[in-house]
C-alpha cells in the first residue's frame, strides 16, 4: 500500500514501486516463525512455518498461471534440509503487502525464476531458525473460535454515490476509447501493464456497489441497509506457542497487534482462515482509505464502510483468546 503526498493511498505495483527508486520495501513484516514437533528420536517430524507476504510474484491477472511461488519453494527447502518431512505453511496478516513483481511487464520465466529466488531466500531464513529452536515448556493443546461482529458505518449520501457513479461511467468511457491515460478512478488505480478493457472490467463492480447502496437511500429503506458483519476468529494454543487465524484477508497492522498483546512467548497471526467472503479488512489507521485494499467492501453488494477501529476487534479478540488457552 502507498500513500502519496497529499495524503491519498493507492495499490502499490512494481511499477510504482520502481518509481520510488532504489530496491523500495516499504512497511512489511519481516519475522519468518518456524515451530517444529519432535519425534522420540529426538528429531524433528513436522514443521509448521510462517510469513507474511503475499505470494503473487508470479501473479498477472490478465495473463495466469499456475505456480505455488515463493512459500512453496520455501517449504521444500526447509522440508529437504531435514530429510523430507511435511511442512506446513500459515499465510501472515498481508493484507495491504504485495510482492515484488507484482504485475510487472516480465516474461513469465523471469517471474517465476524472481519466485524461486524469493523462496530460496525465506527458505534458507527458516532453515536458519529451525537450528536455533527453544524447547516449549507446556506441552498441552488448546483451542477455541468465536465470530467477531464488525459494524459498519452508515450508506454514504446520495450526492456521494452518485458521484461515484458518474466517475466510473467516465473512466470506462475513456477505456472504451482505448485512451491509455486512464489510471485512476474513485480512488482506484490501475496498473499501466494492464489492458484499458481489463481496466474498465476491473472497475465495474464499483458501480454495482455504488447502485447497491444508493437503492438503500432512494427507496427510503435505511433502515434494512447491513449494520455488521461478523468474522470468524480463532486461536489455537500447542505449547508456548499461540496461532491467531482470521477468516478474512487482514492487514498488517492486526499481526503485529497480536504479536504485540500476546502473552505467549511465541504468537503467530494468520490470515486466510478456512473460506473466506469478506475480502480485505484494515486495521484502524488504514480504515477510511480508499485504495482497493482498504475499501475492498466495494467490490461486494453486502458490505458497507467499517466503523473504526475496524479490524483491530479482530486482533483483540484473537489476543483475548489466547489469553483464555492459556490460563
């Protein structure tokens, strides 16, 4: 996720990325957990491991293919340095964290061998860890979920909406056109590596969106509009070690809540949880912006802006329950 000088957001693509200069990171998280079971003999027969990134190096959605990218070559790595066990992979809080790559005008060769690379480096990071490993003290099992209601703030006016509206119905116009020039819209932005025809179909579920919540205002019906979501949230303790799973696609700033608030020695954050229909969900400082990510709602016709503090109540839910496992 970017932010520009005047305060507005944008999706950040390799493209603008490199605009940046230099090799630009931003802000990412960059703990790589690994937890192994030990068998009898002493050595290790399964190893949970975890990062915090999304694995779209390869990823063109114009142009798909079929790679498992940087965290299964990363696992193999791991799974090879001893002897072949299984490893399992947990997906952190990516939420607003893209990739290297993403959407870059590489052949797929080149993209895929960036994900092989990739992978080798987080491989080689985990393989690292799985040497210095702390023995748990507790060796017991405990888990629980629960579903987080998050509520949402009420349909935005007419004049808004309609606005909004109009300005999709211009953009595509110009996409029609084939003008090449037509980046941005209600708060979107779209990548100069993609089609003006992808471009326009990518910006049309916001008018569906956008007539979806106006219908609540012009047929007097605010009273039916959606008031909350609820999120599934859950918490598994093995040991020492606290796992917090998120049934959405959240952002950064929830992982680091609970690894924060935590009173384990070890909490690991997950996003991606079981089947996921609610998209992306910011934490309170993102919450309001209007990048894809942040107002990923958009591109639903069930859900509106979240209240603040947004996500955070997922965070302090999964941070409670840990607390509760580990009583």
């Amino acid at each position: 996720k970017g932010r520009r000088a005047d305060g507005t957001t944008y999706l950040m693509r390799e493209e603008d990325r490199a605009l940046l200069g230099g090799d630009f990171s931003g802000d990412i998280d960059d703990d790589a957990f690994v937890v192994a079971f030990i068998g009898r003999n002493g050595k290790p027969v399964f190893f949970l491991a975890q990062f915090t990134g999304h694995p779209a190096t390869v990823y063109h959605a114009e142009f798909p293919v079929i790679h498992a990218d940087f965290p299964q070559v990363a696992c193999d790595d791991l799974s090879r340095a001893y002897g072949g066990v299984p490893v399992g992979f947990l997906q952190g809080c990516a939420g607003e964290m893209n990739s290297k790559g993403l959407l870059s005008l590489d052949p797929v060769q080149r993209k895929a061998a960036n994900a092989v690379r990739f992978g080798h480096y987080l491989g080689n990071t985990w393989i690292g860890a799985a040497k210095n490993l702390r023995f748990s003290k507790r060796n017991d099992l405990a888990s629980c979920r629960e579903l987080v209601p998050l509520s949402f703030r009420n349909v935005p006016s007419e004049h808004c909406l309609r606005r909004e509206i109009a300005d999709v119905d211009d953009f595509q116009r110009r996409c029609r056109r084939g003008d090449r020039t037509a980046l941005t819209c209600a708060g979107l932005n779209a990548a100069r590596t993609m089609s003006p025809k992808y471009r326009a179909a990518l910006i049309k579920p916001i008018k569906r969106w956008a007539q979806w919540a106006l219908r609540f205002r012009t047929a007097k019906r605010l009273k039916a509009a959606p008031k909350s979501v609820r999120v599934e949230t859950a918490a598994i303790r093995i040991g020492d070690v606290g796992i917090v799973g998120l049934s959405c696609e959240p952002f950064c700033g929830l992982g680091r809540q609970v690894k924060r608030q935590s009173i384990l020695p070890v909490a690991i954050p997950c996003g991606y949880m079981d089947d996921t229909d609610v998209g992306y969900i910011p934490d309170g400082p993102n919450n309001g912006d209007m990048d894809y990510q942040s107002s990923f709602y958009r591109y639903t016709t069930s859900l509106l802006p979240y209240k603040d503090p947004a996500g955070d109540l997922l965070a302090r839910a999964g941070v409670r329950m840990l607390k509760k496992l580990t009583a």
